[in-house]
C-alpha cells in the first residue's frame, strides 16, 4: 500500500488541523466495533426482556445478537488470532465487556440449549442450566453497563468522558432489548403483553430523550473541544446521522407512534415499527456519538497557553476550536 | 591539537561502523556521523567532536537517508531521443553507457574549447558546497570564465557576500552570540533557520537569547527568528534602509552617540571628501588625505595618528574646500529622520527612536572586555542583514545602510558586537596552515583574507566591455549574473558586443527553471545551448532540458577533502575552535553513479586538458612542496583530495588520517576572532569609489543605449523604493515576498519524504500567509485556494493560510516550492512556485550588483472551485 | 528513579528537529509520529507571537492508557516509562481514545514512504520491524537510554532545549530545571502527572 492513499491524505490533514477528529472508532473497520456496541447492548437487553417476560425465542434471537456482535468485534481488531489475546484481559471496561460476552455466550449456551434441544444431555433447570443462566445473567449486566464506562473513561475525547454516557447507553440498551422484542414479536404474530411493553418502550425513550438533551446541554456549556464536538453533532459530520437516525426515526417515531397507542392499542405492525425505530435509533445514538469524538487539543492546554502569551506579551486569545 | 572521534572498529564480522563525515543538505555542511550496518546506513547523528553542528542536525539533516535512498534517483547516464526542448516535452531518455556518455560530452567540449572556451558555461547548485572545487577547477583550466550558481547569487549573494565582503572580510554576518546583548536582525534568521553554521547558530543563539541577549526581528513576517524575538517589527516589505538609516540618523544626530577613535582608526570617516564626491589626495603619493588637527594640516591617512584625525569640520585644503567623509555622513543622515521613515517602512516613529536609541545605548562605546587575558573592544550590539532586506533592487544601500549601525558604534567584528565569519586565521599550531588575514589595499581600505566566488569584492576590478557573458566584468559589483538566463540578455550581448555566444552547458545539480525567476524567461535561454550536460541526483524540471545527464554520486558516496573551507563560509563565528572536517564515502552507490568530481578529471583526461587541470588545482588548492600535483599525471580526486589535507596539515595527516578521525580542530585565539581590533586594515563608510564605478560603467553603457541611473551609485546610502512600490495598479495592493523555509533547502528537500510530511504539516511550509484582517476585508478564508498574479500578467496559485503573524501588506511564500516534474514525484505539485512571479532583465535588478528584486506587488483572486 | 523530560521554549526555535530524528531513530510508518512540533499563534497584529509546541509521550505518572488497555499491553516500566508491548497489543484502540494528549498512532498496515516502491533499504533495516494493527508511541528512546545515551531527541536537539533525566532525583538537572524555572505540564488538570515538563518561553 502507498503512502498516498486516502486515509494517510485523511491523516496529514486531520495532524495538520487544530481539532482532530476521532476516527479510529467510526471509520473503515472502526464502524464495525460501533456494530458490536450496539449488537451487545440489543442483545443484553433483549435478554433481559425475554426473560422478563419468560419468552425463549427472544433469548434466542439475543444470544444470536450477541454472537454478532462478537463477530463485530473481532472483526474490528482484524485478525481472529487476536481472540486469544483478549484472554490477557482484565482490568478495564473493554475487558469486564469481554468478560461479559464470553459469560454470555457462553453461559447462554448452557441455559438455552436444554430449551431449544430435547435431545440434551442436561435439562432445563438442572445445575448445569442454572449455572449457565447465572453466567448469562452476569454476562448480561456487564454487557448492558461497560459500553458506557468505556466510552467515558476515554480521557482523550472530552465529548466522551461524561458520567451521562453510562446512563445513556444502559437506557439505550434497555431499549434496544425491548424494542426487538417488539420487532421479534410482531413478525411471529406473537401477542406479548405489547402495550405493557410500549409504554415501557415510550418511557425508556422519553427518558433518552430527556438524557440526550441534558447530555448535550452540559457538554455544549463545557470546554471549546465538547463545543465543537456538539457542533460536529448538531451541524458537522454527525449532523445527519444524529437528525435522522438519533432524533427522527430513533425518538421521533417511536415517542410518536408510542403517544397514539396511549388512547388505542396499536397494530402489530404499528408495534413493529416502533421497534425498528427504536432498534436504529440505538445503533445511531451510539455512531453519532462516536462520531463526534474530537481529541483533546494540545494547544488549547490553558496552561501552556496563558503562560506562553504572558511572556510574549500578548493578551491570550480565547480558544478558537 | 587533539585527536577526536576514531571510527568505531568493527565488532566481529559484522559491518558495523560509525563514519564521520558532513552533511549535504544544504550548504551549512554540519558534521555527521553516519552508522552503517551490513553495507546499509541505517542513521545519521551530527558529530559531538565537530565544531560545525556541535553533534546535533537541523532536520533536514537527519532526515538525509530518505533523500540518499529515494528510489527516483538517476542511476545510469541518460541521452535525450527527442530533439525538441521544452517545459513538460518529454525528453524521451534512453539509458546509455558512461563510456558512451563521457565520448560524447568530451568530444564536444574539445571542440569547443579549441574553437572558444569561453562558450561553455558552467552552473553548480548553492546546496552541494563540495562541487565549487571541483568545477572552479575544471572552468579555469577549461578557460571559461562562465560560473554561475543558478539562484544562489542572485537571491542572496550579490548584496550580502559582497558588502559582507567589504566591510567584515566575510561571506555574511553574524551577531557575536557569546557576548552581544541586542541584535538586530533585517530579514536575517541566523540562528533560527537554515544556511551558514546553521546547526551550531541556532545552539550559540538559544543561549544567547537564554543569556538575555535581546533580538529585535525586523521582518514583515514573524516566523523562525521573529517568533523567537524578544520584539518583532513589522515593515512593509524591502523598506530596510529607511528604518536602518533612520535608526543611524536618531543615534548620530539626535543622540551624539559614534565611536570615534573606531570611525578614526578603522574606517574611512576622516578621510577628507572634495566637491567631487571623491576623497583629496596628498599630490606626491596619490594617497587620501585628513585633517590633522594637531598640526592643522592635511596629511596622508597613514601619516597621521588616528586620534589626532578630525571627523567633522569643514576644511581647506589646497585651495579646495573638503570635509571629512564623516561629516558628510552626518549631515546626509540628518534627512532620514523617524517621522520621514514612518510612511515608507509603516514603523511608527516612535518605535524607531527607540530602536535606534536602544541600539546606540547598548553598544556602549569605549568599554573594553577582558577575553582569554587579551582586552578588545566590548561592542555587544549587532545589526545583522541577509537575503531578505537585501534582495531587492537598493539592494547595496539596503545592506550597507544595516551595516553602518555596526560601523557608527565600533561594534564590526569587536566582541558583542557583528562579526564576519571567520575572516582571520592564524593557521593551524604545527603547520601555520590555513593562515589569512583581512590587509590593507588600496587606499588603506580592505581586502579580504579569504574569499569564494570569481573575485574579491575589493579592490574593485575595473570595469569593460564584457567578456563574461554575464556581463560581471561590466558590472564588477556583482558575484552571480541574471544576464546567463535573463530575457534581455541578446539584447544586452548585442549591445555590448559580447564577442561569443554560449554553446555548451554544464550544469551541476541546479534546478534553475525553479531557483532563478520565471520558468518561461529561463526555459528560453536553456533551448539556446546547443548541448547540455547534467549532472544529477533526480531528473529535476531543468534536466529535462540536458542531452545528457549523468548520474552523481550524493553526499554519503563522494569524498570532499574541504567541505567546510573557506571558514568564511560555514564554520560558526565566534570564539571556539577551528574545525576542519572532511567529507568521505560512507557506502557505494547502489547504480552506476560516479562521483562528478571524478568524472571532470576523466573529462579533462579526454579532452586533453590533464596538465591544465593539475596546475589550476595547485593554484586554487594552493598545493606546495612534495604535495603539488606534477602536470603529466592522472591524479583521482581521492589524491588531490589526499594532497590538499597534507598540504594544510603534514605529511601524517593525509587522506587516511582524516577518514579515520574525522576531523582536525584546534582553539580559536580572541586575536583571531576579534581580528579588526588588532589588525591595521579599514572599512568604508563613505563608499567613494561608488560614483566613480558608476560613471565608468555609464561611460561604456550610455553610448550603446543602457542608462545606468547613477542614484544607485551615490557614495552614501539612501532610500531607494522597489519597482513594487512604485507599481502604480490599484488592483494590485499586496507585495508578495518568499522566505527561506527551516525544513527546506532550495527546491531539493521536497522530493524527501520526511521533510515532505514535515512541510506538510506545517501550517506555513506549503501555503501563502496572508494577514487574517486583509483576508477578512478581500474575503478570502483560510484554506482558500487563490491566484496571485503580477503587473506583467504571471499568475501563480496556492492555499491561503490567514495569519496575524504577517504584515498587512505582505504576502508570505516559502521558496523554491511548486516542482511540476515527474522525476521527483514526492515534490511534484507541494508548494507554492514564487520564483514564476518574478522578472528577469536588467529593469529588475540592483543597476549595482545585478542583485534581483524579490519582491512583487500582486493582485490576489480566489481561484474557482477553490475552499479547501 | 522517573524519566522525564524538559523541553524549554525559550530555546525551541521549531526547527523540526526533534520530530525528524525521532523519525531517523526509529524508522516511523508515514503519519506516526512519536515527536512533534505543533505551531500556533497568539495574539492579534503586531502584537503576535508563533508559539512553537514540541510534543511527545508524557509518559504520565498515572496513564489513562494504561487503565483502559484489556491486555495489559500498554504498561508502566517500573523507571516511569509508558510503553507498549506489541505482542500483546490487539489493536483495539482504545488507549487512542484515553490519551488526552493525542500520542498514540494506530498503524494499520505496512507502508512505505516512497509509493509503489515498496521499502528503501534503511525502511527494510529500520521499519519493517514495526509490526501492523498496533498501537505505537514514543518509549522515551528505551533502547538507547539502556545503552546509556540520552533519547534521539535530546541529544540532537540544535537548540539544545531538550533535558532528560530522573525526575526523582531532586538534583538532577531536569529537576532543577523545572523548580528553577516554573516548569509545567499540559492539561494538569486532568491529573494524569505527565513526565514531560515545559520552561516556559
């Protein structure tokens, strides 16, 4: 490969500029770990929903979701080899959400296949099914908590490092879990408890709604880079994603569709659409998010600034992202 | 003496070595140490026991294996197939061998030389110091007189080297950084960019500038030294001598602060001037006359004691009323006041007040200073120029007005104060070798010790009708001619009757297409010769005008016994050591490259020129005793090379001696450094010969239809505006100037991929700075794409970055930039080409010293399509 | 016994020098840069200032990259010294995300500086080491410290403006540099404890 290729060009122009964007976790192979976010959190929460509602064909779809999701992942880093160096995992949130997959899938498979397979060698409910429903559920929880812990723990992307973002996300997974159980539902005809399960989904998105607009409140009110980063969101690269994807069809429709069912209940097809809405707003919530992501700027360190502009003998100008 | 920097003996059988030898990035030839493992240098480090670069680079300079290693190098001589020539023909190369290639270029110029040798005209690139010995030898025993150094010259040369020359016996200036407290720089980055010393100035400045020194940067823009400058003054460009003389002026008459026992003793100030500008001669000797104010009388200047030489007053003498040269200076200065200067230069008058008194203070003329247990003159202040205020058509009185700060205060080459280069040395303990010393000429002014180019700049050779087909024996000032490529130059041949007309080029390693002025003019002298041979490390767009090219070897393959002698040129100034280091091969080439200096012996061999060679490198060598070269034998250049080092240095330190060492280094003395304070030689204030000059030359132009304007050859500096600044197009309100940039050297560093990257990232490198508010009023932004087109329609593109750190006014470029050529594919399309803005005839240059004017006014117009 | 650095700006003249003999020393993929130079400007005309900014791994007392890396490839050496073991890197990138100071370079894939030409023979002797899909950074120039010299940097800095030494030692001479001088570090808010000091200009 040359050195002309357009991600280097990509590369000198965004080294050059004063805000650089973040584009590892968005671009080119980047998209797919933004695949396996949202695929973990749809499947963690449609685990959760699944069993809530003791409904099998769900935990199914979940774990399948969940092994995509894997795939994503391990796609992202490239080389399947490099699944067996993330068994050096340990003390982070990238590695408590491997933890979590491995758990659940792997504790998954041992509560599910008793379910699914009457020529198992274990049944439901014995030690081993109990076992492998304990881990899946463990599996669970960290799934459904570590994206956010990433995202915030990420010190050099300052739209990121916000406490919001876990809470956004575990809401955003939630929602996800419900809203394809809506979608699973409605294609099979299956007649959940779907206006108990609506209100839900109408609750959790007014919610992230509600959480969206805080988080983009203190970030816009935070230093120049979130600025920008909000900018980015609200009239950037991210502005359509965010519009159409976040907004429109992920609390748009399903807040809208969701408000009518409140008078009347809503058709299976009504109940499906708000789970597809809520399903893509999930994964665009998360790309939109990602990619907003600016990088810390050297040069804005006040410190540095203040002292060196003290010294020239210039008033120090404010920061221009 | 000592011993330094063995070569690291190699362990076991592996090749693992650590050479010393210099660098070739650009002309300020640091040492290097380059490591080389298993036949392939892996790194080059600056060597820590070399005075040049004290171990460390500049970036180029460690970046030089990318350059070496660039796979685009011409590696086997080439012919041209297509007979056509021109910009963007393609020459249709076809690979010949170099006994081919040596036939045919040695039969040429054998005729040639038979029929008129002055037809073949030589050119060598700035960049590769080591080909001046080389080719200087090979044009005299040639017979041309024709050198040239594409750009070089006309860029900087013609007005820094020569007033260097005349008044600090130097190739340039530099502030004394050990022990000056206040420098100003006119559009100078010593210290803070690239060229003479680089490396070592840029070390000796930051601890000045750590030390307290403080640096105003006179620049329109503030970038390298300006960024670095404890004030930077912005001026509207090429207006230097209106600050400088203004600056001269609030110290002389508003202050009364001069050193007069240094103007008396050192200078021509007391020499008495008559009604005729020219100085009053004692009638028996012929030698200037002063006041002698203990007898009352005029007496030879070297016949009177100089404190008894009056400087001001008006005299009689012989019935003729005369004054000293200071007086005149004195009352000439007295014009220039700050409020006359303020709307020439935009400088508030304020601020060149107090610029020049701050100057005229902290030069604290009488104090003396205790250096090494010898007391010398303590004259921390320097006024230093270079390129920038000098490359314009006032070219002369731009730099000399910046060096009269120096000359008024005592401060030239005194301790603190502004020092030449190195222009005195004792020579080596053991041999006395190399041994100059600055001497008195004619009227007890100057000659250098030391010198580069065709001449000395003084005594002034006497102008003719040329011979030289850049005309320099006409104009006498000038080191480097625009009238080898220039659009006037049939017409100024005919004129003058140069009585031949070049044939043959030999071009070492320029790019002049790039480095001179507009492509268009150039292109059309090179299709004149009717044979060109290149050498070359790259097909650069200028090669591609060659019949023949021939493939160098670069720095790390080539053997240079001299790489920084003259110590006039890039050895630091200063007290420190000598430092004599050598250039030696560090790995073979990978093609067919031959070494050019190897291949003019071979060349002279051919065409029968072999005894001609050998005297012409005893003379410029100065080969003596068993080492000179005996005129029958075929000598390699390893042998010459071999004999100029033991001529210098004994018979034990040959060749050998140096490749294992390095290096040979010896302390420098406070005699040696601050030179001026104890030799007897003195520098003109008033430049006297100046009208003189100018009325030989009209005498020989005017009748054949050149008017010499002779307000450019006044004895005192004025203030002469640019052809930029009497444009009168109302369009055209910018004046766009080029800046040399600190990752680039010439047009050559582009195609390195490293520094490409470099420049890329920078915000300035590859972009046009134009200042934010008049961005903001033509509605340009940032990043826009523009066309910046000239009176005489030449129109140039490039990306605007807007900035506060430039004048208003101004227009930044970084030089030499914009190769469209595919054989330096890294550097094609990087940058912006300024030189293509530029005129090249004889209404563009100084009338002088034929320096070019580099700064043009502009019309800038967003181009279409255009936002980044 | 910490590593550090200070990098004084009154000296820096943003040569480049720092950013092209790391790339020397270390044979850096197009686009990694383990040093380098940023340029701003202050002020409004006249009264501007270009302020030079070289800038490398701060290698901070307390590494956000190192709490977010799974594999425990991103380390501590026990001197101070952030580094990176390649063979434990599985590329994820999220040490990119965590340095607040940008100093991290993902390299994807093998790339060579001159197109289609594939690798010189310094890039053959001097790059191809550097393994694709990691993540690189400076390593305060581990081996040649081992070897006793000072980093690539440092010891070619033209200006001198660069000093390296134990930050522990309260006599060393970057210790002494940067109480005598005000040294200071970037984004101290964030508490990361940079060993990377600045002397301000």
């Amino acid at each position: 490969m040359s050195v002309t290729s357009g991600r280097y060009e990509q590369l000198i122009q965004d080294l050059r500029a004063e805000v650089r964007p973040q584009r590892e976790w968005i671009e080119r192979q980047g998209l797919l770990l933004i695949v396996g976010h949202f695929l973990s959190g749809v499947a963690a929460g449609t685990w959760l929903f699944s069993l809530v509602f003791h409904f099998p064909a769900g935990l199914a779809v979940a774990y399948a979701i969940a092994a995509l999701s894997a795939a994503a992942h391990l796609g992202f880093l490239g080389r399947p080899a490099r699944f067996w160096k993330m068994w050096h995992a340990r003390s982070s949130w990238i590695a408590r959400g491997f933890v979590g997959l491995t758990l659940f899938l792997g504790g998954g498979v041992l509560y599910l296949i008793p379910i699914f397979l009457s020529a198992s060698p274990w049944q439901s409910g014995s030690l081993i099914a109990q076992a492998g429903y304990f881990l899946a559920l463990a599996g669970m929880i960290l799934l459904l908590f570590y994206k956010g812990f990433v995202y915030s723990s990420s010190k050099g992307v300052p739209f990121w490092t916000s406490p919001i973002l876990p809470a956004l996300y575990l809401a955003y997974a939630l929602r996800g879990g419900v809203a394809a159980l809506l979608v699973i539902c409605s294609f099979n005809g299956i007649n959940l408890d779907s206006s108990a399960l609506g209100l839900l989904e109408l609750w959790i998105g007014i919610s992230a709604a509600v959480m969206i607009l805080f988080y983009l409140g203190v970030m816009s009110g935070s230093s120049p880079i979130e600025q920008y980063s909000v900018r980015e969101l609200l009239r950037g690269r991210a502005a359509v994603s965010f519009y159409v994807g976040t907004l429109l069809v992920g609390l748009g429709v399903p807040i809208g569709i969701g408000l009518t069912g409140l008078g009347a209940p809503l058709s299976l097809g009504a109940v499906a659409l708000v789970g597809l809405a809520s399903v893509i707003g999930d994964f665009f919530v998360k790309y939109s998010i990602a990619k907003a992501g600016i990088y810390r700027s050297l040069t804005s360190s006040p410190h540095w600034r203040d002292k060196s502009a003290a010294v020239a003998g210039v008033p120090p100008l404010s920061v221009k992202p | 003496m000592e011993v330094v920097s063995e070569v690291t003996p190699t362990c076991g059988a592996r090749d693992d070595v650590w050479i010393p030898s210099t660098c070739g990035l650009c002309y300020g030839t640091c040492s290097i140490l380059a490591h080389r493992v298993d036949e392939v240098l892996i790194k080059l480090e600056g060597n820590p026991d070399s005075a040049v670069g004290k171990g460390r680079l500049c970036g180029k300079g460690v970046s030089g294996l990318m350059t070496h290693y660039d796979p685009n190098r011409v590696r086997v001589p080439l012919r041209r197939t297509n007979p056509v020539k021109g910009i963007g023909i393609d020459p249709g190369w076809k690979e010949i061998s170099w006994d081919e290639a040596l036939d045919e270029v040695a039969e040429r110029l054998r005729k040639l030389r038979a029929e008129d040798p002055r037809k073949l005209f030589i050119q060598r690139t700035t960049t590769v110091t080591s080909s001046r010995t080389p080719m200087q030898v090979f044009a005299g025993a040639f017979g041309t007189p024709n050198r040239s150094s594409a750009g070089g010259g006309l860029h900087c040369g013609n007005g820094a080297h020569l007033i260097s020359g005349i008044m600090h016996a130097s190739w340039s200036v530099v502030p004394d950084f050990q022990y000056c407290n206040y420098a100003v720089y006119f559009g100078a980055s010593k210290g803070h960019g690239a060229g003479h010393a680089s490396c070592s100035n840029m070390g000796m400045a930051a601890d000045a500038r750590a030390r307290g020194m403080k640096m105003v940067v006179v620049d329109p823009m503030c970038n390298f030294a300006a960024a670095k400058a404890t004030e930077w003054v912005p001026l509207r460009v090429g207006t230097d001598a209106a600050l400088a003389l203004a600056m001269c002026n609030v110290m002389v008459n508003e202050l009364g602060i001069f050193d007069a026992p240094y103007l008396r003793a050192k200078t021509n100030a007391a020499y008495l001037i008559g009604p005729d500008k020219l100085y009053m001669r004692d009638v028996a000797s012929g030698k200037p006359l002063v006041w002698d104010s203990s007898v009352n009388e005029a007496r030879a200047y070297d016949a009177a004691k100089p404190d008894d030489m009056a400087l001001e007053g008006d005299f009689t003498v012989n019935g003729v009323s005369c004054r000293p040269a200071f007086q005149l200076l004195k009352t000439h200065l007295a014009r220039f006041t700050p409020e006359w200067a303020e709307p020439i230069t935009t400088i508030p008058a304020k601020d060149i007040r107090r610029l020049g008194t701050e100057f005229g203070h902290e030069a604290r003329v009488g104090s003396t200073i205790v250096i090494e247990g010898v007391t010398v003159p303590y004259r921390p202040v320097a006024a230093i120029a270079f390129r920038g205020s000098q490359g314009h058509m006032n070219s002369v009185y731009n730099f000399l007005a910046v060096d009269l700060l120096n000359q008024l205060v005592g401060s030239a080459d005194m301790a603190g104060g502004c020092l030449g280069f190195n222009p005195a040395s004792h020579g080596h303990p053991e041999t006395g070798r190399p041994r100059y010393i600055p001497k008195p000429g004619p009227d007890g002014l100057m000659v250098t010790g030391s010198w580069m180019a065709h001449h000395v700049p003084y005594p002034i050779r006497e102008p003719r009708l040329p011979e030289e087909l850049g005309m320099q024996d006409l104009f006498v000032l000038c080191q480097t001619s625009p009238f080898s490529d220039s659009a006037d130059r049939e017409e100024m041949w005919k004129k003058f009757e140069l009585p031949y007309r070049p044939e043959i080029l030999l071009n070492y390693g320029t790019n002049l297409l790039m480095s001179i002025a507009n492509r268009e003019t150039v292109a059309k002298s090179l299709t004149q010769f009717k044979f060109i041979v290149s050498f070359d490390l790259f097909l650069t767009e200028s090669s591609e005008f060659a019949d023949i090219v021939l493939p160098d070897c670069d720095y790390l393959e080539s053997v240079d016994s001299r790489p920084n002698f003259p110590f006039i040129f890039s050895l630091p100034g200063g007290m420190g050591e000598w430092c004599w280091p050598i250039k030696q091969p560090t790995v073979k080439p990978e093609g067919e490259q031959r070494r050019s200096s190897e291949v003019l012996i071979e060349l002279a061999d051919r065409i029968g020129m072999r005894e001609d060679l050998n005297a012409a490198y005893n003379a410029i060598l100065k080969l003596e005793g068993p080492f000179r070269l005996q005129s029958d034998r075929k000598y390699s250049y390893e042998e010459v090379c071999d004999a100029e080092l033991k001529t210098n240095f004994g018979a034990e330190r040959g060749l050998e001696w140096f490749k294992n060492n390095g290096l040979i280094k010896w302390p420098k003395k406070p005699e040696e450094v601050y030179w001026r304070h104890f030799v007897d030689v003195r520098v003109p204030i008033y430049w006297e010969f100046l009208p003189q000059l100018g009325e030989k030359i009209a005498a020989l132009a005017e009748p054949r239809g050149l008017k010499i304007p002779r307000h450019y050859y006044e004895p005192l500096p004025d203030w002469i505006p640019c052809p930029a600044h009497d444009d009168p197009g109302s369009d055209r309100d910018l004046f766009a100037f080029y800046y040399r940039d600190i990752i680039h050297t010439n047009s050559f560093t582009m195609e390195n991929p490293w520094l490409d990257e470099a420049a890329r990232l920078d915000p300035f490198s590859y972009t046009i700075a134009m200042n934010a508010e008049t961005g903001r009023r033509k509605g340009i932004e940032d990043g826009d794409e523009v066309w910046i087109e000239s009176r005489a329609g030449r129109r140039v593109k490039g990306i605007v970055h807007l900035t506060e750190a430039v004048h208003p006014e101004g227009l930044g470029i970084a030089a030499c930039a914009g190769h469209w050529g595919d054989g330096m594919p890294i550097a094609k399309g990087k940058g912006v080409f300024f030189n293509d803005l530029l005129e090249l005839d004889f209404d563009h240059v100084s009338p002088v010293n034929l320096n070019l004017d580099l700064c043009v006014k502009v019309k800038v117009t967003r181009a279409k399509g255009a936002r980044r | 016994m910490r590593w550090g650095m200070a990098i004084d700006l009154k000296r820096c003249i943003g040569c480049y020098g720092c950013q092209l003999s790391c790339k020397a020393e270390h044979g850096t993929p197009p686009g990694v840069f383990f040093a380098r130079v940023l340029k701003q400007e202050e002020g409004r005309y006249p009264t501007v200032r270009q302020l030079f900014l070289p800038v490398l791994c701060f290698h901070c007392d307390d590494p956000p990259c190192v709490d977010v890396c799974p594999t425990e490839a991103s380390f501590k050496w026990p001197d101070g010294v952030v580094d990176i073991d390649a063979e434990k890197c599985v590329g994820c990138r999220a040490c990119m995300m965590a340095c607040p100071y940008t100093q991290r370079y993902y390299h994807d894939e093998e790339q060579f500086y001159f197109p289609g030409n594939g690798p010189t023979p310094y890039e053959r002797a001097r790059s191809q080491r550097h393994e694709a899909g990691v993540v690189m950074k400076c390593n305060f120039c581990r081996d040649r410290v081992r070897a006793g010299k000072q980093p690539a940097c440092v010891a070619n800095c033209p200006a001198i403006a660069r000093y390296f030494g134990d930050l522990d030692d309260p006599t060393s001479e970057v210790s002494r540099l940067i109480k005598d001088r005000g040294g200071y570090t970037l984004h101290p808010e964030l508490g990361t404890g940079p060993a990377v000091y600045y002397l301000p200009p």
